[in-house]
C-alpha cells in the first residue's frame, strides 16, 4: 500500500528531474575532468542522450532503475499500489530505450548505458569504459584511414608504367623489384635504362 497521498505522490513526481539529475551531475563533472568534452541533451541526436560525443559518435544515457525497470521481470512485484499504471508507464520506458539504442546503433552511434546504481558505486569505472570506447573508435578509424591511403597508393601504380611492352600488367611484386633495384644501384651507369620505367612506378 502507498504510504504516502495522491497529492504528496504528484509532488514527489513532479520532482523529479528529467535532466540535471544528481548522477548526470557527477558523472558529467568526472567526464570533463577527464578530458571528455561532451553536449548535454543534444536535441538534434535521436533520443536526446544526457551526453552526446558527437565527433565520436557516442551517446552515454543515465538511468535511473526504478525509471528504466531494471530486472523489471523480478522487480515489477515490488509495486504494490497502482500497479496497472506503473506497469504501462515503465514498460513503455524499457520499449522507448530499446527503439532509441537501436535507431542510433543503425546511425553509428555507440550506446552506453549506466544505472543509477553503477554511477554511484563506480563512477571511475564509468568513465574508464566511456575512454576505452572514444580509444577503440580513434583506433579503428586510423586503421579505415591506413586501408584507404593503401588502395590509393595501389591505384597509382596502375598506370602506363605499370603495364609490360605487350599492354599486360606487370604483377605487383615485380613492379616493386623494379623499384626497390633501381633505388639500390640508381648510381650506377648500367641502370639508366630502368630510371623511366622505376620513377613512374
């Protein structure tokens, strides 16, 4: 049975904070201490995330578990009042929350979710998973960047001095022998005859 009345019930609602709540705080203040420059409640980012990171592309949500219903299955029982009510509302919580990871994870976003609890008990925890996730996207657009520089640097080598007297192309690891012979004996007289064909590769 609810303790307290209707009107005391609105009030303790109503106090509650949709944004600027006491966890978004302390793990906004620890995020920027750390060199983690973010947006609050980004409106133009699909679900407002509380931190929006947008050059890497991360969104960090707070939530709070009776809000978000954590381990709903278990603890949905524990409302003993107006159960059809909360029910619906919390439900439709835990549905908004999957469509909003799915639609920014289709976007290429990277989700986070922290409860309530985690920020309270392992804020530094938090912010450490938040740093290894912008390190392992820095990471893998290095990596996007290097393939893309190679498939450049392989276009290149396709052109007239590429191709054998016959129009053929000569393989890759030939042309490199050519290139790689010429620049160990360019000194020497015998190898004018390869400087064309090694300096257009």
């Amino acid at each position: 049975m609810d303790r307290l009345t209707p009107e005391q019930r609105k009030k303790n609602m109503q106090a509650v904070k949709s944004t600027g709540s006491r966890i978004e705080l302390s793990l906004g203040k620890v995020l920027w201490n750390a060199g983690v420059r973010y947006r609050k409640n980004d409106k133009t980012v699909f679900g407002k995330p509380d931190f929006v990171l947008k050059k890497a592309k991360i969104a960090i949500f707070c939530d709070g578990e009776f809000w978000h219903g954590r381990d709903w299955e278990v603890r949905k029982h524990d409302h003993k009042s107006n159960q059809d009510f909360w029910f619906a509302k919390i439900e439709k919580n835990i549905k908004r929350d999957k469509t909003v990871n799915e639609e920014l994870q289709q976007q290429g976003w990277a989700v986070i979710r922290f409860w309530e609890s985690e920020i309270e008990k392992n804020l530094a925890d938090c912010v450490n998973q938040v740093k290894r996730i912008i390190n392992d996207k820095k990471n893998k657009e290095a990596e996007e960047k290097i393939t893309i520089k190679g498939q450049k640097i392989q276009l290149q080598i396709y052109g007239s001095h590429s191709l054998n007297e016959d129009g053929t192309l000569i393989p890759f690891n030939d042309q490199m022998a050519i290139v790689t012979h010429y620049l160990q004996n360019m000194h020497t007289d015998n190898i004018k005859s390869l400087e064309s064909k090694a300096k257009g590769l």
